[in-house]
C-alpha cells in the first residue's frame, strides 16, 4: 500500500491547501461574526494536517516482501468501459431518447462486459428496455426524454 | 400522545393501502438485494430513493426504512446456502451457516435465522420506542451549542469505529465535510467552491454522491476480474425449516443476548449492524459449554448474529429519529430522504410530523412480520434469485442507477456527477478508504457548520461557550479524548514499524 498512500496522502494535503487558500480568499470573518470561509478553512488546514501521518508513515516504512499488486489480474477494459458507457449515456441521452439510449447500453454491458452472445445480448436487452419503460415511464411517470424520433 | 395510542395511530396510518404497498415494496426489495451479494441497502436506498418523491412522506421513509431492515433477513439466504455474504453484516453467518447446510441441516439455519431477525427486530423496535421517546424529551432543550457538541462527538465515534485505519477515515470525514461546504452559503449567500459551475451551486446533490460511491463503485469492483457465470448453489432440497425444539433450547440465549447487543451497538454512531454481528459471534463462543462446535455448524453461531444484525437497525433509528444524527451511512441516506421531503428528524419530529413518526415504527412491526413470511415459506423464490449471475445483473444495476440519478432533476450533469463519483469510489476501496464516514460528513456538514456559527454568534466570538454548557462540553471532552487516543494509536503504530526496520 506504501505507494498509493504516499500518493493519495499527498494529494489531500494539496486539497486541504488549495481548500484553506480558497476560504481565506471567501473572508473568514472574526470570532463573533464567522464568515463563509471561516469552516471551510478549518477544514482545509485540518485536511492536510491529518493527511500527513499516512505520509510520513509512508516514507517511513518499507514493503518487505513484495506484495500481490492491487492491479493484477484487473481487466482495465472493463474498468474503463463501464464509465465510458455511460458517460455515453449521459451525452446522447437528451438526442436519442430513452428507448434507444437505454437499448445501446444495456447492449454494451451484456456483450461487451458481460461477455454475453450476440442473440442473448439483443433480446434481454429489448426486453428489459421494454420492461423498464413499463416501470418507469408507464407506471412510476417518470419524465424520460423522448429524443429525436419521438420514441421514449 | 403516550406511546400506546401513538403506536395505534401509527398502525392505521401504515394500514392505508398505499403505505401498506410501500412497506411491503421495502422489505420485498430488502430481501431482494440482501439475497444478491455485489449490491447492498446503502446503495438500493439511493437508487430508489427519487421514486418515492411521488407519494407522501410517510409511504416514502416506510419503504426506504424496510430496504434496510429486509436486506438484513435475505443476507442470511445467502451466506448459509452458498458460503458468499449477501450483506456485510451477514460474513460472520457464513462460518456456521454454511457448515449446517453442508450437514443437511440448510433448513433449520434458514429457519433460525429468520425466526431470530423477527425476534430481534420486534425486541428492538420496542426499545427504540421508548428510547427515542425520552431521548428526545431532553434533546429538546438542546441549542446550538450543545448539537455542535453532540455531532462533533457522533462524528468522531464513526471514525474510531470505521473498519481499517483511523486517520484514513478521519481524512474521509474531512473531505466529506468539504464538499458539504460546495454552493452557496446559506448564511451569507456567498459562493463557495462551486470551480465557476452554475450545476452546482446548490451544493453537490447527495443522490448521484451516494449512487456513485455506492453503487457504481461496487459494479467496478465486481466486474474488475473475469465474471463467473454461475454461483454454486448449495443444491440439498431446503427441508425441515422449522428448527427443532433442541435447536430453539440452544438458540434462545443467543438470540435473546444477540437483541440486547444488536440494539445498543445499533445507536452506537458507526458501531451498526456489522459490528453487532461480530461482537454477537465472539460472545457466544466465548459462553458457549462447546466452544469447539463453532466453525463447524453450531447454531448458535448462526442465531446470535443474524439476531443481532437485525436488532441493530431498529437501534440505528434511535440518534436519528430522536436528534436527526444518522449513525450510519444508510442512516445518512434516510436522512437525507427526510429533508428532501422537507421533514426535520429530531425532537420536533414526534410532536410536528406524528403520523411519519408512528407511522414509521408501526411499519417495522408489520414489515417483520412480511419478511418472516417472506423469508420462510418462499424461501425457493429466492434460491432461485441467487441463481441470476451477475453478468446480467450488472447491467440492471446500473441502468437503474442511471435511471434514478437523471430523474430527480432532469439533468444529465447528474449522471456525469455519479459517474465521477464511482469512479471515485472505486479508487476509495483500492486505496482502502473507507466511503461511510465521507457520506455521513457530507450530510452532517452544513448542520455542523450552522450550529457552530450561531453557537459563535450568541456567544460574541467568545469559544468558552462551548465548554461552560454541560452537554456540549461533557460530549466534546469525550471527542477530544477520543481523538487524542487515534493520535496516540498512530504513535504507537508508527513507532512499531520503526523499530521493525531497524531490526
């Protein structure tokens, strides 16, 4: 872990920084009238006090034996395909529609992650597009875009 | 209203047909995702948390409150049959659970556990009646000061009890409490980290926060390595689920033992239904005439915890109801469903909001009562869930996610905001952060604030406010003290590891 936590360590105090500038910045006020920034300025200069016992426990400590790294064995295909994919969603969402938007990702998910085949992949995906319009849309009225064909 | 006409009034608001569906939707989802390992209530009750803007508040807490307590039942299903934790709180029944099953004796520890959770459940529902009861008779004297006191000192038991290292969850309480600080302040109106987004400027939405980090990251986390297609169910004909009257003889005093521990450990801030399962365990083993049993198919390893666990969710509605703390990130989200309904949690809540108050405890009694029916004589309906690999249902999950998110506003910015967050959040677990002490900050965050501001403001600037009022000063001391062991543990630690490398 002595790595990630010299990195991780370090960014918090970087954030606690950048936070405590910041709320200086937003005034602090006095005592008996605090200002917007005052909280947040405490917080900030706490955040990177306290972050620096994982720092210093990092640089302090070496990793005897070689540990399994947390990275083995992760398929990053995946990894980056499941936020990639809905992102996706996010962005044709308003354009496409609802039917159709949802069709594409639950496509994706189940062939290209869930390494399904191509027929199971197609037809659960229909069907739980259909069964999810039901849901929402029919009967929780839910407000889905409707798209540019008016389907949705 | 004393409490038994309360409690009635609070059966013929949970009697209305519409409540009545919506506790039995809770404790059915409950079951539901607490069967399925790889999604648990924290992230189920964010999800489904938009699609009860639609009813009354009432029908909404009801439902939400029976995701919790139903999840705890079905984690049970799972750990015994196939040797996976449903739930976090149910790992500890996989050690005797599973030994049972293998035994031929599945029947029985599905019986027990079910028949415990409905014990431990009803047992602590009454405790949480009278407890939120005078709890809040005296935290309505309560100023600012004294709820700055009482958060502060909540906060930091959630960080000394959060699983892992303490600074780690001290440094996520703090980031959580930053990004409570993000919009406008609602004081002096002024801006506040907002990086010139105009999406933000009522703050980060809770919502696509906790769908990220509880849901999104738990799908990365599932699907990081190669996907099994199918679990190994254990395929014994599930027989026999009433125990015999042998097992109740050995169970009743776990069970029993297991209500007192799971209900206080429950309003423990962080303390919650996984640890009381734990302590439960070791307890019993440590009683036990046959400590050599456990590990091997004891009951009472599989009646204690499960009693426990759920004991515990009717004693994390205690801080809630009765001060509007969450003791636990699930807590955090329910509260969150208070105020986005635009009801305050706490003292005022029973005297204001009476048919949401009574009307929720009333539901946990009727929800049991579901879930034991649930739970036992359909327990085939959920052998079969547990069969449905998680190749397909992932992609539910993050479609309903998805779904969820987008709907509460309309705003796609909202599905960009969870998509971070689970990215986020799956860097959380990888880095061995833990994300409950983040959310609970990010809820308590802005009443913190408040209280501390207008603690200064009556008192002049003057900070001795703080520690010449009894309550608060008497919960801060205990902060205090609590932190000033974290800071000596980390010492202690750190000296450890030095004198490791110099040998």
């Amino acid at each position: 872990m002595k790595k990630y936590d010299l990195i991780t360590s370090i960014i918090w105090m970087g954030l606690g920084i950048t936070v405590a500038i910041g709320s200086y910045r937003l005034k602090l006020g006095s005592l008996g009238n605090p200002g917007a920034g005052l909280m947040p300025f405490l917080l900030g200069i706490s955040l990177s006090l306290s972050s620096s016992p994982i720092l210093i426990r990092s640089l302090m400590t070496k990793d005897k034996e070689r540990h399994e790294s947390i990275w083995s064995g992760i398929e990053f295909k995946k990894l980056i395909l499941v936020p990639a994919s809905l992102i996706g969603y996010a962005m044709i969402l308003e354009k496409a529609g609802f039917v159709v938007t949802t069709f594409l990702l639950l496509f994706v998910l189940f062939k290209i992650i869930g390494s399904r085949k191509w027929s199971f992949a197609l037809i659960t995906s229909a069907l739980v597009v259909l069964l999810s319009y039901l849901l929402f849309v029919t009967l929780l009225k839910v407000e889905m875009p409707l798209g540019i064909w008016g389907i949705g | 209203m004393d409490i038994f006409s309360g409690l009635m009034s609070g059966f013929q608001v949970v009697l209305q047909p519409i409540n009545f569906l919506y506790c039995f939707t809770g404790v059915f989802v409950g079951t539901l995702i607490g069967v399925l390992p790889g999604i648990g209530p924290t992230g189920t009750m964010a999800i489904l948390l938009p699609s009860t803007f639609g009813v009354s508040p009432t029908a909404g807490i009801i439902m939400l409150a029976g995701i919790y307590y139903g999840a705890m039942y079905g984690g049970s299903t799972t750990s015994i049959l196939v040797n996976i934790p449903g739930e976090a709180a149910s790992v500890v029944t996989c050690l005797d659970g599973y030994q049972m099953a293998r035994k031929g004796r599945a029947g029985p520890a599905l019986g027990i556990s079910a028949m415990g959770s409905f014990i431990g459940g009803t047992l602590s529902i009454i405790g949480l009646m009278f407890f939120v009861y005078t709890l809040a008779e005296v935290a309505l004297r309560f100023g600012p000061p004294e709820y700055f006191g009482v958060m502060c000192l909540g906060m930091t038991t959630v960080i000394y009890l959060a699983k892992g290292s303490l600074i780690k969850s001290l440094v996520m309480a703090l980031i959580g409490l930053i990004m409570g600080c993000v919009g406008t302040d609602a004081i002096s109106g002024k801006l506040r980290f907002t990086l010139g987004i105009s999406d933000l400027w009522d703050g980060i939405d809770l919502i696509p926060l906790v769908m990220g980090l509880f849901g999104v990251s738990e799908v990365l986390i599932n699907i990081e390595k190669t996907l099994k297609t199918q679990r190994v169910v254990f395929e014994t004909r599930v027989k026999n689920l009433l125990p015999s009257l042998e097992d109740w003889k050995r169970s009743i005093g776990p069970i029993l033992r297991g209500s007192v521990i799971g209900f206080f450990l429950g309003i423990i801030p962080g303390g919650g239904a996984i640890t009381s399962s734990f302590v439960s365990y070791s307890v019993e083993k440590k009683i036990s005439k046959h400590p050599e049993e456990f590990g091997k198919g004891a009951i009472e390893g599989v009646a204690g915890p499960e009693t426990a666990n759920n004991a515990a969710t009717g004693g994390a509605f205690v801080p809630l109801l009765a001060l509007g703390f969450p003791p636990s990130s699930v807590m955090a989200i329910l509260l969150g469903a208070f105020i986005i309904h635009g009801i305050t949690p706490g003292p005022m809540l029973i005297i204001k909001n009476p048919d949401v108050f009574w009307g929720t405890i009333a539901s946990m009694y009727i929800g049991n009562g579901m879930l034991l029916i649930l739970n036992l004589p359909l327990i085939g309906l959920w052998v079969q869930v547990l069969k449905v690999p998680y190749s397909i249902l992932f992609p539910l999950i993050l479609l309903f996610t998805v779904i969820g998110c987008y709907s509460v506003d309309n705003r796609i910015f909202d599905i960009l905001m969870m998509v971070f967050f689970g990215i986020i959040g799956y860097l959380f677990t990888k880095f061995e952060y833990e994300p409950a002490p983040l959310i609970m900050a990010f809820i308590l965050g802005p009443m913190l604030e408040r209280s501390f501001r207008q603690s200064l403001i009556m008192s002049n600037g003057n900070l001795s406010i703080f520690f010449i009022r009894p309550i608060a000063a008497v919960a801060l001391a205990l902060a205090i003290a609590l932190y000033a062991s974290i800071a000596l543990g980390v010492f202690r630690k750190a000296r450890v590891k030095v004198t490791e490398i110099q040998e």
